[in-house]
C-alpha cells in the first residue's frame, strides 16, 4: 500500500486507477500550476515525475501511459524505474568490478591495471555520447551498433580521442562495452543487448609489436647511457638515470614485462647453480612471483644480467656480503627489499612518477633513432625476444623464459628469412661472438649488448 500523502505538499489530488488504488494519482505542489504524477512500484519503491501538463485530464493521460509502461516492463522482467541514466549506470558497474581487483591474477579475478583498462574504456563511450547522459528507454541501438566505424574514423581534439591503430584495439574496446551491457540486461535494466558492426582483427603478424632493430637498440643504448652519466644532475636524478639505464638492460636480455621488473625483490634473484663457477659470473635466475605475473603463473627466468644487478645494488649503497657469498651478495635482512629503489631509500621501491618522468626523457633523448616507431617500455622486451628469435634461440626454450607460448611467438616475433640471414651475417663478424658459441655457450647467455662489435661494420637497417 502506498504511504499517505502528506497534505503541506499535495494539492489537488486526483487518483488515476478506476479502482481508486491510491499507488497513482496526479496532484499539484504549492505554487505550481503543473501536475505531477505519484506511482508506486511493486518492489521498486515510489516514482514522482512531473506530467509537464496543466490540464488535469492530460495529466491523467501521461500518468496512465506510465503506469502502463511499467506493466510491460515488470511482465518482461525489467526495472521499470527511470532513476539512473546510462552513465549512472557505468559508476555502478565500475564499482562491482572493483570489489574483484587482486594483486595478482586469479580465476575470476582482474587486476588493477584491467581495472583501468576498463575505465578508460567505458569513458571512450561516453565521449561516443558526446558526453550526454542518456536514459536508458531511450537507447538508440542503431547508433551503438556503428560504434566501431566512428572509433575508426573519428578524431575529435576537443574530446581527446584519435581513432586507434588496430582493429584489435577497438576489438579490446567493445568487449569491455559488451560486459557493462551484459550486466544492464542481466539486472533488467535493458530488454536486449545490442549489436556491433564487425571488425576484422589484424593477423598476429601484423599486429607485432614495435621492438628496436640492432642499430637502433645500439645508439639507444649508447645514448641511454650518456644521458645516466651526466654530471649536470643532481644526485637524486642521477641516481633515478643509472636505475632506468640498467632496468633497461636487464628488460631486454631477461625479456620481462615490465609489471614484472618494478616488482623484483632481491629475494626474487638466484645464483645457476646448474652452471659453471665462471658462467655463473654472468648468467642467473630471476624467480618471477606469481602476484607479479601477467597469467598470474610463476616461472624461473635465465638471464645473463649478474653484473647489472650487481650495479643496481651498488647504486642503492646496499651492503655487500663477504667475498666468494652466495649471488646476489645482498644481505638477509635486505633480501625482501625491491630491486629498483627510490634515491636514499632502498626499502622503497621507485615511483610510478619517476618511471614516467624519466621515460618522457629518454624518448625525446632517443626519439630521432626511432624512426616512426613507437617504442615503449613494452619494446625492450619484444626486442629482447625478437634478438633471441633471429640469432636462433630454441623456441621451447625462450617461450618458457618469456612467460608466453611457442605459437604466440612464431605468429608474433618471427621474422622473415631475409633479416635472420642478415642477423648471423653480422653475428659471425663479431670473433668473441664466435668463441662463445665454440666453447658451447647457450645463446640465450649471451648479453644482446656483446653479440655485435662496437664499431660499425654494417650499413643495414631492419625494419
């Protein structure tokens, strides 16, 4: 039963239902000359909406058509209220997928960065919206359905948006889409769901990551290293260069994601034991923790990064174990500190905003050996990968030391014939190159930055 009206605020009353059921009726409010309507919902509590009308009969009218829509849609099992708007609506689905955030995958589980994928998406349609909330009743299904034809074409610097360089990132958009529309028709808010143009996504080939080829790795490198050792810094400044420079080389020659290298303890690097006294001085293990996985999978890694982290530990002013002590030589009570810490404070690992601060630096450093790829954090391990594919690494072998799988790789990072030959043309110049492979090293061993010759003995470029 609907709750009594309350006098001081309903005037002139007048009930809808011939039965005289008082769950609708219209009325004025003080100092109003236009009606509004009372419904009373089962199961969904009140609704008082202006009619928009001043005669009393239209106002009946609009009431009735309302309460008829209501009838509809609670036979069709829907929500009948008009409370939230489609964008209310994104907040709430937001918050669901929230409580689901981990710290590292699980079944069933995201993680904070999907998280932000999510909402990075979700906001892209409200920009397709042009940032105009919308009732849900009034859902143009035909324009959502060339959502995907206006991400390709669209470029809007008002809203920010610029349409993508893949398909598959569209692709990766609309399944985002589709899961908020999915919950909307699942708690019965919305009677369908809706449909979207299809999009052919790119071969994997062709969706191969930018990675830096040889000459552009080297000048990078080089350049990278300049920049770290410069004098014009201060000490906190220089000590976040050298920690970037060395998180780059050991990024590329242990092929880790870089969720994976922020994440490193030192408890996470381990000595390979299974090598010889004097391999052991280059090569190692990295134990990759599952909470720092992307397939939130653990996996051992074998890298040929010793000494950078070595260096890494020096620049931190971490203490040394005595000579001849286990690798890493880091003491203890030091072994659950992160690898790559903030300037003075080695207990703390370094900040998101030293990352990115010091990434715009290197890209406006090295951009011009670039060329027009667009190489991120992401690159150094597609370069790593990429290096060990053409210079004959077994596939088995690298897909378990990248964390991904042997098909992925071929479709991925195989590359044509021509640059392989080219690869060992310039490999077999390099003599120490060719005394490491006699002496029966593994190629995964063999640091990226000792596989060419420190002068130019080549003209070629890869792209």
């Amino acid at each position: 039963m609907a709750r009594p009206s309350e006098g001081k605020w309903v005037t002139g009353k007048e009930l809808v239902l011939p039965s005289g059921d008082e769950s609708l009726y219209v009325y004025l409010r003080p100092n109003s000359s236009i009606y509004q309507y009372f419904l009373s919902i089962d199961g969904e509590g009140i609704e008082r909406k202006s009619t928009g009308k001043r005669d009393l009969e239209d106002a009946k009218k609009v009431a009735w058509q309302r309460y008829l829509e209501v009838q509809v849609r609670q036979q069709q099992g829907l929500k009948a209220r008009r409370v939230k708007k489609l964008f209310d609506f994104i907040d709430d689905f937001l918050a669901e997928e929230s409580k689901r955030i981990a710290d590292h995958n699980i079944k069933g589980n995201i993680t904070k960065e999907t998280f932000r994928v999510k909402s990075h998406h979700l906001n892209l349609l409200k920009k397709f919206y042009g940032n105009r909330n919308t009732k849900l009743e009034d859902l143009d299904y035909p324009k959502l359905h060339n959502y995907p034809l206006w991400r390709q074409k669209t470029k809007d610097d008002v809203l920010g948006i610029s349409p993508p360089k893949t398909t598959h990132t569209i692709l990766s958009e609309l399944s985002t889409i589709k899961s908020y529309f999915s919950y909307l028709e699942r708690d019965g808010y919305i009677s369908r769901l809706p449909t979207f143009h299809k999009l052919t996504s790119e071969s994997s080939r062709e969706n191969r990551r930018d990675y830096l080829n040889i000459p552009q790795y080297r000048k990078t490198i080089n350049a990278v290293q300049l920049w770290a050792s410069s004098h014009s810094c201060t000490p906190s400044q220089a000590h976040n260069r050298k920690m970037l420079h060395l998180a780059i080389l050991v990024m590329t020659n242990s092929c880790l994601r870089i969720g994976e290298l922020r994440g490193l303890q030192w408890r996470d690097i381990e000595p390979n034991e299974n090598l010889s006294a004097s391999d052991q001085l280059t090569d190692h293990l990295i134990r990759i923790r599952k909470e720092n996985t992307k397939t939130g999978t653990k996996r051992t890694v074998q890298s040929p990064t010793a000494q950078r982290f070595e260096e890494v530990r020096q620049i931190s002013n971490l203490p040394s174990k005595p000579a001849r002590s286990r690798f890493p030589c880091v003491p203890d009570e030091y072994l659950h500190y992160p690898v790559f810490s903030k300037y003075k404070h080695p207990d703390q690992p370094l900040g998101q905003g030293t990352w990115d601060r010091c990434w715009k630096e290197i890209k406006e450093l090295c951009c011009e050996y670039w060329n027009s790829k667009n190489i991120t954090w992401y690159s150094f391990r597609h370069t790593g990968i990429s290096s060990a594919v053409v210079r004959g690494v077994p596939m088995l072998q690298l897909s378990r030391n990248a964390g991904t799988g042997v098909k992925y790789i071929e479709n991925v990072y195989y590359h044509h014939e021509a640059e392989r030959k080219q690869t060992w043309k310039v490999l077999n110049q390099n003599r120490s190159f060719r005394d490491k492979i006699e002496a029966g090293r593994s190629l995964l061993s063999i640091p990226i930055e000792e596989l060419f010759p420190p002068h130019e003995l080549y003209e070629w470029e890869i792209e």
